[in-house]
C-alpha cells in the first residue's frame, strides 16, 4: 500500500513539473490557430471561427509583421554561417589544445570560459565603437564575429574533452603509420569527437539564434535584425495584433526545438558531462 | 628549430586566429570599457576627458545604486535557491523508473534551447489584463477579483520574473543533477539500508554529498548567467512597473543606450564584473582543487 501511495505522488509531481513547463507551449501553439475574435472572447474551447493557419499566412503578410520572412531569412543565415565556424574554429582549437605541448594552455582555456562570465552589457558598449571603426556595424559580418565569440569557448572546451579522452598512443600508431598530425585529425579523431561536435554546432545555434542584446545594438536597419529584435519590434507596437503574434513567436521556436529533437540524446550528453567528470 | 618546439609553434599558429576574435572582441572591449569608467565619455562628449573616479564615487553614495544592486541580488538568490531545489526534486523523480520517463527526459529541456524573447512573449500572452490564460483562469473558479496584467503590477512583476528564470533554468539544473546521481554506486544505498536509514537520511547523507561536485558548477555557472542576464527584464517589463524589477544588467544598458553615458554606463558595468570576477575565481579555484 506505501509502495503504491509513493507511485502516486511520483506521478502527481511528475505531472506538475510537466505542466509547468510545458503550459506555456501548448497555450501560445493552440492560440496561434485561433482566430483573433475567439483570442478575445474570452473562452477556452469554445470558437466561433475553426482553428485555422490564418494567423500563420497573416504573419508574412500583414503591415506590422510582414517583415517577418526578412528577419528569419537573417537569423537564419547568421545563425549558421557563425555556427559553421565556430565547429571549425574549437575543432582545430581544441586539438592544438589537447594535443600540441604548449605554455600557458591552461590559460588560454581558461581565459576563454571566464570570459563568457564578463557582463555582456558591458561589453557590448566598446564593442559597438571598434565594430564602427571597422565598418561592421548594421552588417551580417558584425553580427556574425559577435556570435562567434560567444559560442566558441564552449565549444573549444567541449571538444577538447573529447580529445583528451582519446590516448595520445593512438595519435602515435597512426603517425607511425605515417600519418601527418592533420591527417590523424581527418581520419582518426573527427569521427571520434563527432559527438562533441554536433553540440558544439547546437550551442552556437542556439546562442546565436536567440541572442538579443548584441543584435539589438549591432543591427540598425531591416537589412540585418535578426529574429528576436523583429519579435520584439511585433511585441513593443501600441497595438498589438496577438494573433499574427503567437504565430510569429511558434515559427521562431521551431527551429532550435527540431534541431534539438534530432540531438537530444547527444545535447544532453554532452552538456552533462562536464560537470559530472569535473 | 627541434621538434617539440616545431609542434608547439604549430599549435599556437592553429589557436591564433580564435585568441584575435577574442582579444578584439572581449578582451580589448574589457580594457577599454575600465578606461571609459574614468571619463565623462558621452553623446554629448564625444572626446571623453578624465574625471577620476567621479563617477565611481556618484555611483557608490547613490541610494538608488544599493536598491539596484540589493534587487540584483534578491533576484539572483530567488532564482538559484528555487531553481536547485526544484532542480533537485525533478533530478530524483527522473531517476525513478517509470513509464515514459525517457520522453520526459527529452521533453523537459525544451524552454532551454528557445529564445528568452519567445518565451517572454509566451508568459505575456499568458498574464495579459482579461484573455490571459491566467486571469480567464482565475475568473472561472471565481476569484475575478484578482485578476491584474501581472506584469504591470509592481508587486507581481518580479516575481513573475524570478519564475521565468526557474522556468528557463531549472530543466538545465535537473538534467545535470541526473546525470550525477547515475553515477552515485549502487552500494552505498545497499550498505545504509542494512544499517536502517530511512529514505531521508539516505538523501542528506548519501545523495546530496555525492552531489556536492555538480551542484557547486550548476550553481555557479546559474548565479554568473542570473546576474549577467538582462533579456529576461528588459523584454517583459523594460525595468518597470515604477522601477520595481530595474537590475544592474538593465541599468548597464539603459544608461548607455537610453541616455548615452558610456563613461556612468561603464563604470556600473565594471562593478558588475569585478563581483563577478571574485566568484569567478572562487569557481575557477574550485575546479583545479577537485582535479588535483
């Protein structure tokens, strides 16, 4: 009978934790099929109108938020442009890292991660200045070293765990073998470290995608904002069209939960892994 | 040139071209903004001169500063504190073995992965004044008389921020602590349930130990992230209603591209990382005395 009464209240929690997070999902999704006179009424279920994709075809079209296709065509192309390099950058980083006997190693890395713990408020105020200076300010290339650099320690330090979990003989046998250093990377250790480097590439998305602050200063005109500045730009309007809206904020959601769902098993992996081996 | 030094050569080359971004775009920034925190550096004084540390000084005998700085921490230690208790609670649960649990492992960081914008948009939508979902809720069950825009109301604001924080972080805290408490041998529960400790003494003095080196990184890296943040409060209430959630993170940003003091804005966000950069070093130092 305690057994059985434990089973319950597992599963009472289980359900509260579960509702809890994904309440605000399922209301803002079922809400962005709703018609705008029904978001109003003031019922749960009851519509006067069918749900429908009306909102959605209202979004891309719709003088307040017809810009919408612009932003996402921006997110999109600065999302994976920086998460391209950054996978890049930490993979050749994080070999030199785990492999080459360098001074001050430790430094670097660690440098790197403490300053991803600066006030990124702070920083940006300079960085607006030296990104005028070199022309990059209202460019996708701005944008696009900003999201690097956030992206890149995690993704250095990430790797470079998954180099030093694979022996240094194996280098060895495979330069005997007569293999260069890179040409061990290329066939030996990439497939190896491959796990490392699909979170890796997820982080940087991730960051990149939802990055407000540094767009927010960086992009100036619709040649360049990005997803949340245009979302927010919807959000701050004196009036506020919610269904056009909702169905904004679904679409730019989307994207980082399908690339998720097709890494979790990794993500999670990866993100653990650290703080449990230390 | 011997053949070591040839492969440490190489391995500088190969890590150069990340250092520069950095040193362009973090460090230089860093050094630049503690020089601006001496200056009067504004719109208005395009060429900055030096005013000591006057502006340190105006900050540091402000009253307003202090409640900003106290509410900064508040906010902080409400997050961490509900985030690692819930964290904790959700961690055991998915421990247990039941049905579905691996679909809620999965499901479960979702509200990490999205963009804190979208998410403020989705607890707007929810406390909006009479068609959230919240206020329509309340109304139903009779308690019309609360309804309130959440947001817009000084003391519900704040709150209402601390729980998107739990709502964002939490997933991370439990999934981290999840993975720890794998790693915890079967023995040690085996030889206390021998000895006849109940369920609550196993917790305190087997799990929450072994937990120790988990727990101490989550929390750090939340505590650096929570105090950093300021998307959460400048997209869902701008520092309002009446001041009431305004924190260092916004006032950074607010005094810089709201009223263009770059030289006051700096000097606020150089205190910002000077606190930070002594927790920081307390991690650091924590994470070298754990691998020695």
């Amino acid at each position: 009978m305690k057994k059985k009464n434990n089973l319950v209240l597992k599963y009472f929690l289980l359900i509260l934790f579960a509702v809890f997070i994904l309440l605000p999902f399922i209301w803002i999704l079922y809400s962005s099929f709703r018609a705008e006179v029904d978001l109003f009424a003031g019922t749960f279920f009851k519509n006067e109108k069918p749900l429908s994709f009306e909102n959605y075809r209202d979004v891309f079209s719709s003088g307040q938020t017809a810009a919408f296709g612009t932003y996402f065509k921006n997110s999109l192309i600065i999302a994976s442009i920086s998460t391209a390099i950054v996978v890049f950058a930490a993979l050749f980083g994080a070999y030199a890292l785990s492999r080459f006997r360098m001074k001050y190693k430790d430094g670097i890395i660690i440098t790197m991660l403490l300053s991803n713990m600066f006030p990124q408020v702070l920083i940006v105020i300079p960085l607006f200045g030296i990104l005028f200076s070199m022309n990059l300010i209202d460019s996708y290339l701005g944008i696009i070293v900003t999201h690097i650099v956030l992206g890149l320690p995690f993704g250095i330090w990430l790797i470079k765990g998954y180099f030093d979990s694979i022996p240094y003989e194996i280098d060895e046998a495979a330069m005997i073998d007569g293999l260069r250093p890179f040409g061990v990377l290329w066939r030996i250790i990439i497939p190896i470290t491959a796990p490392g480097m699909v979170v890796a590439a997820f982080y940087a998305f991730m960051v990149s995608w939802g990055d407000f602050l540094f767009a927010s200063v960086i992009s100036q005109s619709l040649d360049t904002q990005t997803l949340p500045i245009g979302l927010n730009k919807f959000f701050g309007s004196t009036q506020i069209r919610w269904g056009a809206i909702n169905a904004a904020t679904v679409i730019t959601i989307i994207p980082t939960i399908v690339l998720y769902a097709f890494l979790q098993r990794w993500v999670v992996e990866g993100l653990t892994a650290g703080s449990v081996k230390g | 040139m011997t053949r070591e030094k040839k492969r440490a050569f190489m391995g500088y080359l190969v890590v150069l071209p990340a250092l520069l971004l950095f040193a362009l775009l973090m460090f230089y920034p860093s050094v630049q903004a503690f020089f601006d925190s001496f200056t009067n550096y504004s719109l208005y004084n395009q060429v900055p001169g030096f005013i000591g540390t006057d502006n340190y000084e105006v900050l540091l005998t402000d009253p307003d500063f202090w409640e900003l700085f106290g509410r900064t921490l508040v906010l902080v230690g409400l997050a961490v504190g509900l985030q690692y208790v819930l964290g904790v609670t959700l961690a055991l649960l998915l421990n247990e073995n039941l049905k579905g649990m691996r679909w809620v492992r999965y499901i479960i960081m979702i509200p990490w992965v999205i963009p804190v914008v979208s998410t403020v948009v989705m607890y707007d939508w929810m406390v909006l004044p009479d068609y959230g979902l919240i206020n329509m809720l309340l109304k139903n069950i009779g308690l019309g008389h609360l309804t309130r825009y959440w947001f817009g109301d000084p003391a519900f604001a704040f709150p209402l921020i601390v729980t998107m924080h739990v709502w964002r972080n939490m997933p991370f805290y439990a999934i981290t602590l999840f993975a720890g408490l794998k790693s915890i041998p079967k023995g040690f529960y085996e030889a206390a349930e021998i000895d006849g400790a109940n369920a609550w003494q196993r917790f305190f003095h087997i799990t929450l130990p072994q937990l120790k080196y988990p727990s101490m990184i989550v929390i750090v890296l939340h505590v650096l992230w929570t105090f950093n943040n300021f998307d959460f409060i400048y997209l869902s209430t701008g520092g309002g209603p009446v001041g009431s959630t305004e924190v260092l993170a916004t006032k950074v940003y607010e005094t810089a591209w709201s009223y263009f003091e770059y030289g006051k804005a700096s000097a606020l966000g150089i205190l910002m990382m000077a606190l930070m950069l002594v927790f920081s070093l307390a991690y650091v130092k924590l994470v070298r005395s754990d691998q020695a």
